[in-house]
C-alpha cells in the first residue's frame, strides 16, 4: 500500500490531485468556503473511489492546509476497501 499526502495552502485541489493516479481510497480535509466544489472535483477526477471529508485544518510535515487551504491523503496499491454504512435514524 502507498499513501500519499498532498496539500495547498491556497486551495488548489487539481494542483494537488495531479500526483494521485488510482487511488482506493481518499480522504479530503478542506475549508468550509470551497468544501462542496472540492467534492465535486474529487468525485469527478475519481469517479466511485470511496472518499471522505470534513472542513478544518490539516498538518503534515511542514505544510499546513487551514483556513484557505486542501489536503489530500490517498490511499493506493495493494489495498481492499470495505464500506460500512449505519444509520443514527429511528426505525
């Protein structure tokens, strides 16, 4: 398995998306002006690779990804992705 963390203080998903090439899984920390248009692109560019994201900050290394910033972590190679869904809902 290969995990690869990018990020852009300006909030540049593309950018950051150029390295990630097939990804299994993606985990997008974004900010709260640009989440919905940084879902839609990272579905666009990965069309059904399993994602999740919230807004807030993101450390790794030296780069910091917060207020206007994207990161991204990808997960790649030899990786089984199992989806779990539950409901909080009342039955």
């Amino acid at each position: 398995m290969k995990q690869i963390y990018r990020a852009d203080k300006r909030g540049n998903l593309t950018e950051i998306l150029k390295e990630m090439k097939a990804p299994k899984l993606l985990m997008l920390m974004s900010n709260a002006k640009q989440f919905e248009e940084h879902v839609q692109e990272l579905e666009k560019q990965f069309p059904g690779v399993p994602s999740i994201g919230c807004i807030g900050g993101s450390y790794g290394g030296q780069e910091v990804a917060a207020e206007n910033g994207v990161a991204v972590i990808a997960m790649e190679g030899n990786l089984t992705v199992c989806l779990l869904y539950t409901s909080d809902a009342a039955d």
